[in-house]
C-alpha cells in the first residue's frame, strides 16, 4: 500500500484522541491500532486482534490529545496552510478570511486543480468526497465526485462470515472492519486513479448501528482526514439511505415522502428540505428487515434471510396463507412487525417435513402481510400529507415483490416512487460518500474530536 498518510512518512500517524470521546483508534500507513482508556473498560478489547496485529510494525506513535473548547473555528480547522500552527499555538480563528495557495490545493488525474482560489470557508463547487460505511456487517468505501459521479465503490460483505451463527456478531463484525478497511481503501483509491491529495474530505458513518463496527469506520475516517488535512463529517445512516436516491438520474423534487426500510429502521417519513425530515411514522417493535430475517431462519433459509426469502415467495401461491397486517387497522402511521413474525412461527410449526411447496406458500403469505403493512401505511402518508411523490431505501426496498406493489400504487394514484437500484438500496459506501458531499458542500465538519452513536434519531 501507497503512503496514505500523505504525511511525507510511511509509519506517521495519529489517534484522533478526545477527552470525552473515550476511544482513540489509529491509522498508520497500513496499520490500525486501537487505545481503549479505562474508562471504556466494559467494552475493551473489543478490536484486541488489532493490536496485536500491529504491534510488531510500529515505528513511532504520535498522539493527539485533543481538548474541547479551543479556540480555532471547526470550518477553517482545515486545510488551513497554518493548521498545525494555529490549532498547536491557538491562534484566533482566521474568520473566513483566507485564501488556499496555490500550492495547497488539490490536484486531480487529469491535472486540473479542484477549487482553485477558493476561500476555504466557503461552498465549493468540485468536490471528491470519500465515504466510509461500517455500521454492520458490510464494509464499504467510495469515492464521489461532485461532477463526475462515483469514481469508485468498494463493498466487502461479511454475510459468510456470519452465516454459521444465523445472524451478524458484533464483535466478529468490528474486526472484520478492522482486517478490511485499509486494503478497501487502497483499493477505492486505485479504482477512482487518485492519489490521497485529490481527495477533499472524508466522510464516515456515525450511526445508527453496531458500536464496534461504527467505532471503526469513524476513527478510521476522523484519522485519516487529519492526516489528509481535508474536512471529515459524521454521517446518519439512515440519512444516507435516504439520499442515496440521488446516485441515480431519476431524482425527487422536495418535498416527497421517504420510506426507510432497513435491518434496524422502518421509517416513514417528510422531506422537506435537505436536512429537513419529519418522522411520521416507525415500526415500533422489529424492523421490517429484521422481520424478514427471523421469518427465514423459521424457515431454515440461513443468513442473510431477506434475500433468500424474497426469492422463496416467488415460488409461493397465492392464497395458501393469510398473515395479520397488525396496525393496519388503526389510525397513525407507525408499523408493527412482531406479532407476524409469531404467526409465521405458528404456521411453520404444522409444515410437513419436506413441503417446499407450502414453506413457498408461507414465505409468499409473510411479503405479501410486510408489503401490504407497508404500502398501507405509504398511501396514509400521501393522503395525509398531499404528497405523491416517495423514495423508498434501505436494504428492503431491494425486494422486487415492494418494487412492483410500490410502483402499482403510484401508477393507480398518479404519484411517482424513486429507488435507489439495488446495490445502493442494501449497505454501501457510495450513499456515505454522497451524503459526506453535501454536508461538506454545505460547509459542516467535525472537530477533531469523534464519536459514533448506536441510537441516533434521524429528525
Ligand atoms: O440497509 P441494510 O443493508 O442494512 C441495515 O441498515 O440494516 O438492510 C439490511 C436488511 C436485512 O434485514 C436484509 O434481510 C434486508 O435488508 N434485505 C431484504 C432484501 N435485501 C436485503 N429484504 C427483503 N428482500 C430483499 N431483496
Ligand atoms: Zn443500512
């Protein structure tokens, strides 16, 4: 691997360390580390392998201990030709007022310069932002350019690893991220030819999702920002979900309606703006994925379930079964999932062994109950608010059987439904990537402090 420090020394690097923030984690041209202080004790050695995998490798140890509250302003923290200087010294804050030379601005393949002249405060009109997902059991990493679209996506699906224990383990989770993160990244860069001074800021996952997995993609990201000098931003998973619509040429004018159908989340709700969202509407026991998930491993199909049974229910008959549409029946627009999923159970428990048939028939019955639950609830949401227009995403919104009811409805109510295709409906780095290019477009970034949040409310 290439010297991604671009700090002029291949073993430079740094832990991006915060009074608060409670877990420093490193990059070092090729090698991660993990510090856990002790007050992090019920969680330590979550990402132990990585230690020791890199202890032999370390040349020198820089490390950063962050306090809050300094005195320089989180927009002109980078790319300032003065950072080190001003954030060591604290030096008052430079207030908009300075200009990138020449010489510090970025230089892409074809030679031409991103940003030229611009003030560093300000909005800028090209952009390569790198994206980094970790907040499950996928890792991804992409490259997205602001005029020329994905330059690269890279994605490493832990689904094998694991499938033997029926679900996603957390803790084989972080560390796979760990063994993955930094060959994803070498290979992203090959993939878009850029060298690390090309790239304008990082973005990383920050939540919602698993707390060893998010740890790494955002210490991963902060860290590697500082030792690029760009911009880093904290991205909201769902949010991300949510505007991955905008990878593709079909794109919703605001305001429309979003249906957020995740692992974790299943979500209605108002777009308004960008970073204008209202939450109508949540299941409020298990998610639809998750419904899916634990119906096919009733159904003995392994993990990842949602796939799998989708493809089961194809083979299914219409008619053979009928499952509750619980909440469906009452007025709001929040969903309910788990009593479904006990009444697959029940169903389940009279198959005959054998019977792929009637296992078909049941799977067909379970999408059918989810999508009409789901649908229902979309043509509440449109009635209530006069809005026909609606983005569905998340890894749900991959099923074909939801593609073709969704796309039914709007063709019978005169609205319009825009999706993500497939691969950016499911976990990706190209969703984190774009969503970092608009906060960062927007002018947001992150101190150098960093966090990662578990449960992290989208409105
Ligand atoms: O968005 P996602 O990739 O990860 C989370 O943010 O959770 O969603 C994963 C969920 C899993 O529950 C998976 O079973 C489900 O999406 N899923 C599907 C399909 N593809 C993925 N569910 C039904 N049909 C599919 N084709
Ligand atoms: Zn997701």
């Amino acid at each position: 691997m290439s010297d991604l420090s671009g700090a002029g020394s291949t073993l430079a690097f740094l832990v991006a360390f915060d009074r608060s923030g409670g877990f420093p984690f490193s990059h070092l041209g090729g090698f991660f580390i993990e510090f856990t202080p002790v007050y992090f004790s019920q969680d330590a050695g979550f990402l132990t392998g990585a230690f020791e995998a890199a202890q032999g490798e370390i040349e020198r140890f820089v490390f950063f201990y962050f306090y809050t509250g300094h005195r320089v302003c989180s927009s002109c923290l980078f790319r300032s030709p003065r950072f080190n200087q001003t954030f060591m010294s604290g030096v008052p804050c430079c207030k908009g007022r300075e200009t990138l030379p020449e010489t510090t601005q970025n230089t892409s393949r074809n030679g031409a310069r991103a940003g030229a002249g611009r003030n560093y405060c300000c909005t800028i009109p090209q952009m390569r932002i790198l994206g980094i997902e970790t907040s499950c059991d996928e890792t991804g990493i992409a490259i997205y350019d602001s005029q020329l679209g994905l330059l690269a996506n890279q994605l490493h699906s832990q689904a094998r690893l694991h499938e033997a224990y029926g679900g996603v383990v957390p803790e084989l989770a972080s560390r796979d991220h760990v063994r993955r993160i930094t060959p994803l990244l070498s290979a992203a860069m090959d993939e878009a030819g850029l060298e690390p001074g090309a790239v304008d800021g990082v973005a990383y996952t920050a939540g919602p999702g698993l707390i060893g997995a998010l740890l790494v993609g955002a210490g991963f990201g902060r860290s590697l920002a500082y030792a690029w000098d760009v911009p880093a931003v904290a991205v909201h998973h769902m949010e991300a979900h949510l505007l991955a619509v905008n990878l593709e040429e079909e794109r919703p004018e605001y305001p429309f309606l979003a249906l957020l159908v995740s692992g974790g989340h299943t979500q209605l709700l108002e777009i308004r703006a960008a970073g204008d969202y209202t939450l109508l509407g949540e299941s409020l026991d298990d998610a639809a994925g998750e419904a899916f998930d634990k119906t096919a491993k009733l159904l003995g199909l392994g993990y990842p379930g949602g796939p799998r049974l989708s493809a089961l229910a194809e083979h299914g008959r219409a008619g053979k079964y009928s499952f509750p549409r619980p909440m469906t029946d009452r007025p709001g627009l929040d969903f309910s999932f788990s009593g479904l999923k006990t009444a697959v159970a029940l169903a389940v428990k009279e198959l005959e062994d054998g019977d792929e048939q009637a296992r078909a028939d049941v799977a067909h019955a379970f999408v059918d109950a989810v999508v009409d639950s789901l649908l229902i609830k979309c043509a509440r949401a449109m009635k209530q608010t006069g809005i026909n227009r609606l983005v569905a995403s998340g890894g749900v919104s991959a099923n074909k059987q939801l593609r073709e009811r969704l796309a039914g409805m709007a063709a019978e109510t005169g609205g319009r439904v825009f999706y993500p295709r497939p691969e950016f409906c499911t976990d990706n780095g190209a969703m984190i990537a774009y969503t970092g290019y608009v906060k960062i477009s927007a002018g947001e970034n992150q101190p150098l402090a960093f966090a990662a949040y578990p449960r992290w409310p989208i409105s």
